[in-house]
C-alpha cells in the first residue's frame, strides 16, 4: 500500500490529493502516481457531490480527466462515474439549474459505459430521471443507447395488478419522442434511434410503440415510403390510437386520403382535449374543400370545448363565425357520422390485406351506438356505427376482425366491415320453410324455435306454412345452448 493510499485510509485525504499533486508533478507520465492520484480525486468527487459544491466537484472530475488515464484501467473510470452518478442524482432532488446539468454531461459525454452492468443502468437511469431539468440529458442517452441495459431491465413491471413500463420501454420511447419532437432533429440522432428501435422491436416482443416511432422518424427524414409502412404496421396491431390516424395523415400526401385519415382520427375513443389539434387540421381542410356543414359543426364542437377546458379562443378563430359560408350553412349536421362514413374509405386501406369474414348483424343497440354482430358460435362482438342509419338488422355484412385476449377471455375487434350479399354460416343464420308447429319444448318453423305470441300477431296458426328468417344469437349471451331470433316471418300468400 503507498502512502498516499495510507493517508486516505487514515481519512486525510486532502494531505494525500497535495502529496499526490506533488509526485504527479515530479513524475508526470508514471502510470502508478496518476493511479494514486485518481483514487483521491475518486473520494474528493464523493464528499462533493452536492450542488452547493458542484464547482469543487468540476474542478476534481476536470483534474481526472485531464490525467487520461487509458480505458483499459476500467476500475478507475467506474469508480469516477459512480460518483457522478451520485452528482446527477443530488442535482435532480435539488433541482438545479439547466447549466449545471450542461455543464456536466458535456464534461461526461465521451465516456463509454460499460454494456450490460449496474453502473450502466444506474447512468442511464439518472440522466433519465434529470431530463425534466435540463435539455443536454438527450446526447448522454443516445450515446449510450437503449440495447445496452441488461435485458431484464425490458420486462415490464406489475406492481399490484397494476402494469407499469420497464426501464427499457421509459428509455426508448423518452429518446424517441424528444428527437420526433425537434424542429430540426439531427439526421444522424434519427439514425440512431431506428438502429435502436429496430434492436429493441427484435429482442422484446412486449414493446408496443416500435413502429410508430419508426414511422415519426422516418417523416423526420422525410422517407415516406418507409414512413407509410411502418404507421401501416402499427395500426394494424392498434387501430384505436388517435395519434396513429393522425401521424397517417401527416406522412400521406394525397389531400383525399389525408382529410380520410383526419376524418377517423376524430371519431377515435379518447378524451376531447387529446383531439384538438387533429379537429382543427380538419376544420382548415373541410374549409378549402368547401364542406362548409361539416366545418361549422367541427368548428362549434372545437368552440365547445375550448370552453370546457378554460382555454381561450383565438380572435382569428371565433371570426369564423361572421364569414358568409357559416351563416349560410344552416342544415344540421353530426361531424361524428360525416368523418365515420368518409373514413371507411381509407380504413379499408390500412386493412386491404386482411382477411374477411361473413357475418350478420343481429342488433342495434341505439343508446350505447352500437351495432352486433355475430360470424359464428365462438366469434361475436359489436362496432360503433354512428348512428348510420343505412345499417339494419338483418343485413349481411364482410367484417375483418382482430382477435383480442386478456384476463377477461377473448373477444373480437371489428376493424372494418361493409355490408355484403355473402349470407354467413348455416350454423348461425337459417332460412326455413315449414309447418308452425308445437313441441313439448315449444314451438318451431323446422328447426327454428320461435315466439307463437308474434306467430299470432301477424296472423299465423298451427299448422300454416312460413318462411322464417332467423340468426342464431352468441350463446355466450344466454344461459341456453343456443336461442334464434328470428328477424322475418312471412308466408308465400303475402310474397
């Protein structure tokens, strides 16, 4: 043990940073003396982590660096970066000012990490947890990366019952949205993160966002081709996301499309403030295309909840008003059922590939807009339908649907359906031609149990020959094995 390592085992450490200084003077180029003089500095950076010593703390990592101590050393240099570890942590429970945070990832910004290791992780973590503080946290995180946290730093996390993102998924998508988000983001940077998006989509399945930020960043570089297929991607596995319509439309080019895209962005579930923005590219657009109806319905509905919001209008907006085109359209119109029916369009677009299946649609919930539909015994569901009032009971209808399982079963996801001359399965729809009769059970037309009280009312009897027209309901609903509903009833005198 060297007497400088013996005066800091003694607690003298400022007696061994001056002895050290002096030997490292004498003999500036032998590799033990900047050794002895890097574990002082080491315990010199840990009494002053602090941000009401941050300039001592400069000065010592400054007096570290300047050693260029080789890599190859790696004990050093690790221990140096726990230390500034400690430093990020205690100016972001301080709050300290953005420069002291520049000031410190630029004097860290060359350094190398090691891949895969608890000093890794605890880096990267916090310069994660500074980012509220300061802008310069993004070049420390890029450099790094997000492949080199250890890999179970990607599963995700339940804390009672509740899921909440892991490290990994935090990092990604932090970097993701700063560098999306740039007016002018560096290309190089853009590169990067498709590098690490591309890493990260590979290895963790459970990572949901991938190809929407791939999508964000091929816009950013203005690649969109490569842009168009990877928000395709995307919505394929997520056609519920505002955003994911809305970045459609900003990446399409063709104004048709893009107002289609726009259009099933607003009557997507979310909250009204989240639809703001999308509204109010369309209002503009339903303006050059003289769909002044539509726009003055949007327009009041923005209006609406500006107000709702506590936000203020703009003088420019609430002008909109006294324009000749909003008081001339007077004819009342829901936004809701104008953007559902002109975004079916490109709504089949996304899902072109997709395979479709036949089925009926055996109710309109009118009170929750809902419209049910069933294909076979095991696959059923129900779509929103704006109240389109072409759609009835009865109608056949092409259906591409999305298979999704959780903790409460399994269900099924219309993601676009236009009505279809294709009857669906026997097993689920019949038409039958036969006596009314009775059972011990009840009474049938075939194989068709049916209700006699609406026999009787359009003026059927036992033994009359009928046409019936029946849907077999999702036997999930009922505690039956199977119960019809019959949607017609008529006989060939009233044909």
């Amino acid at each position: 043990m060297s007497v400088i390592d013996e005066l800091r085992r003694e607690g003298d450490i400022f007696q061994a940073y001056e002895m050290a200084k002096v030997r490292l003077k004498a003999k500036p180029d032998q590799s033990l003396v900047k050794h002895d003089l890097a574990r002082v500095l080491t315990d010199l950076l840990q009494k002053n982590c602090y941000l009401v010593q941050s300039e001592s703390f400069f000065n010592y990592l400054n007096e570290f660096y300047a050693l260029n101590i080789p890599d190859r050393h790696s004990v050093i240099h690790e221990n140096i970066m726990w230390q500034v570890g400690k430093f990020i942590k205690e100016l972001t429970r301080s709050e300290a000012p953005s420069e002291v945070f520049d000031q410190l990832y630029n004097l860290i910004n060359h350094v190398n990490l090691p891949a895969g290791t608890s000093l890794f992780t605890f880096i990267v973590s916090s310069v994660l947890e500074s980012k509220e503080f300061n802008d310069s946290y993004i070049k420390i995180l890029i450099k790094n990366r997000v492949r080199h946290l250890p890999a179970n730093h990607f599963e995700a996390i339940n804390e009672g019952g509740e899921k909440k993102p892991s490290l990994g998924e935090l990092l990604l998508l932090t970097i993701a949205k700063n560098l999306t988000n740039q007016k002018e983001a560096n290309s190089s940077d853009i590169h990067v993160l498709l590098e690490e998006l591309d890493y990260v989509g590979e290895h963790y399945t459970n990572i949901p966002y991938i190809d929407y930020y791939k999508a964000k960043s091929y816009l950013t570089l203005k690649d969109f081709k490569s842009a168009e297929k990877a928000i395709l991607s995307y919505l394929k596995k997520r056609s519920k996301e505002h955003l994911a319509w809305e970045l459609l439309s900003d990446i399409i080019d063709d104004q048709d499309r893009k107002i289609q895209a726009l259009c099933k962005t607003v009557i997507c579930h979310s909250n009204p403030g989240q639809l703001l923005r999308s509204q109010t590219k369309l209002f503009y657009l339903l303006i050059k295309e003289k769909e002044f109806v539509v726009a003055k319905s949007l327009h009041q509905s923005i209006t609406n909840t500006h107000r709702e919001l506590g936000k203020k209008s703009s003088e420019e907006w609430l002008s909109f008003t006294n324009e000749p085109w909003f008081k001339n359209a007077k004819r009342d119109l829901s936004f809701f059922t104008y953007c559902y029916r002109r975004s079916k369009e490109i709504v089949a677009y996304v899902f072109e590939d997709w395979k479709a299946q036949n089925g009926i649609i055996y109710g309109l919930n009118l009170a929750k807009d809902l419209a049910e539909f069933v294909v076979a015994d095991d696959i059923h569901g129900a779509f929103k339908f704006f109240g389109d009032k072409n759609l009835k009971v009865g109608d056949f209808v092409s259906l591409k649907l999305q298979r999704v399982a959780n903790h409460e079963g399994v269900r099924y996801k219309a993601l676009h359906f236009e009505k279809s001359d294709k009857r669906p399965k026997r097993t689920i729809y019949k038409v039958v031609e036969d006596h009314i009769r009775e059972d011990s059970d009840g009474h049938y037309v075939g194989s068709v149990p049916i209700n006699f009280s609406f026999a009787e009312s359009k003026g059927y009897n036992l033994g009359d020959v009928v046409r019936v027209k029946a849907v077999k309901l999702p036997s999930s609903k009922f505690r039956e094995n199977s119960k019809w509903k019959v949607l017609s009833m008529f006989s060939k005198k009233s044909e």
